[in-house]
C-alpha cells in the first residue's frame, strides 16, 4: 500500500514520450525496456509502456517481444535486432531473458580485465564495433584489445573504458631538462626517487625542493621510466620566433599537418604518428625549411636515405643545409661526435622512429640538437619498448585512420588472404596471380635465396640489401611488377601502386603487416593487398593480420588450390 494518504490527490507523472525518446541519447544505447523508464523516470510501469506504445504508433520506436510480459524497444536498426532476436530464439527460452542484464550489457558490452601495469585487456563481442589499442587474439565470436597509456596519449578512448581504469599520472608534474627532473614538490620527488631507483636506477642526488640531478647519459632511460608511469616529461621548448622562416611555395600543409605544426611551434618536439602515405615526410621538410639552420634526417635504410635526399633535392630551397644519415652510420663508433657541439643541427627527424628503442641505436638520445620530429606510422614495438619511442620523439600528434579516409587522401585496400596446403602450391598460384593482375605489383619476399628464386621463375627484379641505394627508387619505378625485401617495408613512397602480394614475410609481426598495407594507401582508388599463407603459417602467425583489423580493414579468407 502506498505511504501517500488516501485523501491526497493523485500525484501527475510527467514523463512524456519526448523525454523516452531522449532517454536513448542519454543512456547511449540502441533500446530501452519499460523498467528502464520507468526507473529513470520516477513513474510506474504501465505508464512508461503506455509512452513507449505511443512512440511506436508515430512510428518512432520499434517493439520486440521476447515472449511473456518481456519486450524490449529499438530506436533504429529495427531489422537488424529482430534478425538477432530471431536466431537467440533457436537456442534460448527468451521468456526467461531477463532485460535488466540485457540493458546493462548495452551500457557496457565489454569485460576490462588488468594485463599488468598500465595496461589492460578490452574483451568484445565481434558485433560489436571497437577498435580502440593493439588486437591481440580473435575467434569468430569475441576480440581481446590491450589498452594502455601510450594508447591513451594517440586514440580516443571510450569515456566508459577511460571512467573504470586508472590511465591517469603517477607525478602531477615531471620534466626532464639539462640533466635535471623536475618534481613538483618535495613529496613527489622523494617518491620518484624512490620509484626510479635512486642511483642505481640512473638517479645522482636530489637538490632543491623538488628536483633531482640525473647521472650523466642516463636522461633517456629516466625518460622512458617517467613515461610507464604514464608522464609525458618533455619540456616544452618553443620554436624561437627569431628562427623561423618565411614559409616555403613548394610545400602546402593540410588540416591535420597544420595541426601538428602549431603543436611543434607550441612544443619543439613531437611524435607524428599517422598512416602511411599521408604526409609525415612533407611535414618534416615543411619544418625543416621554416627553421632556420642545420637539419639532420635519420633513417633505417639506405633506401629511405635516397629517397629523403631526392625529395630535399625536389623541395628544399636550401638543401644544402640538410644532411640525411641512416642509423647505423650514427651508431658507428666516433660518427656521432661529428653532430655535437657547434656542429650540432637546429633540427633533428627521425624517420620510422620505432626504429630507435633497439639497444643498437638508444645511444642517439643524446644526440644533441634544439628540436626533434619522430614519424612512424606504427609506433609501437613487439618488444615490450613502446615506451621508449615516446621518450625519444616528444609529444604525440596522431589521428585516426577512419578520420584520414574523409579527407580523401587514402582508402583502405581490399585485403584477401590466401590459403594454401602446401609452399609448393603457394609458389605455384603466385605465377597466376601476377599473369592475371593489372596496374603496378609489389611482391614482398623476406629471404633472400627465396626472393632471387622467385625473380627468376616470375622474370622480374628483386630490390634487396645489396641491390646499390642508388638504383633501388629506379627499379621501383620503372617496372610493372617487382619483389622487394624488407628494404621496402619502411617509407617507401610508390604513389602508383595497385597491388601488394605478401609472398614472405616476418613471423606474426604486425607492425610489418600494416606498413605493407599502407603501400597501397596512397590515393582515391581501391588498391589490393594479398596475404599469401600456407595452412601452417596461418596457424602460427595470423596475428600479424590483427593491425588490420584495428584500423577497420575487412579481410577476406580463401581456399586456394
């Protein structure tokens, strides 16, 4: 019995069918069910079915029932979720559904479950659309994302995730500048000391109130500790305004280029982590010629070094100020002293920055220079060294990939994966594959015996570590169809490409997977990525296929002879 007394007029329920239909903006959610409204409105149950049937009388909202008194209403893809009804029937009693925790999944159709520090695991339905981190496994019914920090700093993460995990900074302020880490207070500084591991962790006596001294060359590796735990410790150092230059006719930013250039102004140092072929290189020659100065480039490859050279050479007025070295040249014992001092660049771009955190070439962090460009389409490491590309670029500028596509700079590829009982079938369809395909083919071969076998049995060039730096671009460029090794997985532009067949390839990596990806990402028409693997490669690596799928790429899998 109600507490009101008897005698009390009847209280007037206010809700009206307006405020049901808003109910979906604010819950975020494809259907409600009448408790739902009925509870968030304050009122009773008949009255929140009574507005809901008004709604699907004008035709607003559609009703399911599950059987019984359960019933649940859609706003919008009415045929879509009678078809999933449908097929739960075959399998359910849905009367004994109950619709609160059909509401509640709606409200969060996933499970977060801790990795280890910093990172966690995102378990999905495969209907359900997310593609936020790195994939990490998948079956036809579920996928398992991680998500960490570094995710954090480059991709929106979905205010539900990012309300119920700690991606927060373990410092309220941490800089790291001439030598010195920067606290900011005399709390936080006795307990960095504590969690960098005082001297033995690269630490060398705290001063002042709130800053620690760093021992000599070890800034880059306090770096990397301050940025696991979840600190961008940079110093801002903007561009002096009496270094910069009038901009250059040759080079026109576009939107998103322009964006990350006000970050460098504002910053002096950046990460710039978007897809291939949109403009990372454009973009370091355009700060290149506004800055006033020596610049260096640092590449992976002597390839990507001719290829820096040429576009300097095409776009720079002052390219005599540009030097384009590869990273082992600069890890060569003595060659680094030659950039230090008074012969150190204003300017230093790191070119497929991944590249750095392998302890073959850290020892470019102490590099001296003013201001620093990291640019990598896939700046993350199979290694567990995330973190270190971050501590050696600055501050991340990335963008989404599905948001690239509506500039219309790039589409994504049809992506086929062949399937092949044996190598020798393999080998064999690849001869059909590039009889029948039209348009400019790179075929991609990792061993060397096995890509000189395959260029004499197609009759085409195969461009590989020996192959003269100089000729590479040519080869490239002048005929239809070519195998290239790994020598052509990073920064090569070939703006014509159709067509990319993976003949060979490194393990499960899927960084490679998706720089391989992107050679066909470059303008307005479809380009096709093949993926040629046998029953048994597919078993063991098609995690490399993951990088696709979180940027939104459709793969189709096919039974070939």
């Amino acid at each position: 019995m109600s507490s009101q007394d008897s005698d009390s007029p009847p209280v007037e329920e206010q809700v009206t069918p307006e405020d049901v239909v808003d109910l979906f903006d604010e819950l975020e959610i494809p259907f409600v069910t009448s408790k739902m409204v009925a509870r968030e409105y304050n009122c009773t149950g008949q009255t929140a079915r009574n507005k809901l049937s008004i709604l699907v009388d004008e035709g607003d909202l559609e009703r399911i029932d599950l059987g019984g008194r359960q019933a649940v209403w859609f706003q919008s893809d009415y045929e879509a979720a009678t078809e999933i009804v449908d097929q739960l029937r075959e399998y359910l009693d849905l009367t004994e559904l109950n619709t609160e925790h059909l509401a509640a999944f709606a409200r969060q159709p996933y499970k977060l479950l801790p990795k280890d520090e910093n990172e966690y695991y995102v378990i999905v339905p495969r209907f359900v659309p997310f593609s936020v981190g790195h994939l990490r496994e998948q079956d036809d019914a579920w996928q398992t994302f991680i998500i960490n920090k570094y995710v954090n700093w480059i991709e929106d993460i979905p205010d539900l995730i990012r309300d119920k995990i700690d991606l927060g900074r373990r410092y309220d302020h941490a800089l790291v500048e001439d030598g010195t880490l920067e606290l900011s207070d005399q709390e936080e500084r006795d307990r960095a000391w504590r969690d960098l591991g005082g001297e033995d962790g690269g630490l060398h006596e705290r001063v002042d109130d709130n800053k620690i001294k760093i021992q000599r060359g070890k800034e880059f590796d306090i770096i990397a500790k301050l940025i696991k735990n979840g600190n961008l410790p940079f110093a801002a150092q903007p561009i002096d305004e009496s270094e910069l230059l009038e901009e250059p006719e040759n080079i026109e930013l576009r939107p998103y280029q322009r964006r990350a250039w006000e970050k460098f102004r504002e910053t002096g140092q950046v990460g710039v982590y978007w897809p291939p072929g949109l403009g990372k290189t454009f973009f370091g020659l355009y700060a290149g010629e506004r800055i006033d100065g020596n610049k260096l480039v640092v590449v992976p490859s002597s390839t990507l070094e001719a290829q820096w050279e040429r576009r300097i050479r095409e776009h720079c007025d002052k390219s005599w100020k540009w030097e384009v070295r590869t990273y082992q040249y600069l890890t060569r014992e003595g060659n680094l002293q030659d950039y230090q001092g008074e012969d150190s660049p204003k300017l230093t771009i790191f070119d497929e920055c991944h590249t750095l955190p392998a302890d073959t070439y850290s020892s470019l962090s102490t590099l001296d220079t003013d201001y620093r460009i990291g640019c990598s389409a896939t700046p993350y490491r199979e290694d567990a060294r995330t973190d270190y590309i971050f501590a050696l670029t600055g501050i991340p500028v990335g963008i989404d990939w599905r948001e690239m596509l509506e500039y219309g700079d790039l589409e994504f590829p049809e992506v086929d994966v062949f399937l092949y009982q044996t190598e020798e079938d393999k080998r064999e369809d690849i001869v059909q594959l590039v009889d029948e395909g039209v348009g400019e083919t790179l075929i991609f071969c990792d061993g060397i015996e096995a890509g000189k076998a395959l260029s004499d049995k197609l009759d085409v060039p195969f461009v590989y570590g020996d192959t003269p730096k100089e000729e590479r671009m040519e080869i490239f460029e002048e005929n239809r169809v070519v195998i290239g090794s790994r020598v052509a997985d990073e920064g090569v532009s070939l703006e014509n490409l159709d067509r990319v067949i993976e003949y060979q390839f490194h393990g499960g990596s899927r960084r490679q997977e998706l720089q391989r990806a992107g050679r066909v990402m470059h303008g307005s028409d479809v380009g096709e990525h093949i993926v040629q693997m046998t029953d048994q490669e597919y078993e063991k690596f098609s995690q490399r296929l993951y990088s696709l799928e979180e940027k939104g790429m459709d793969i189709r899998l096919e039974r070939r002879a």
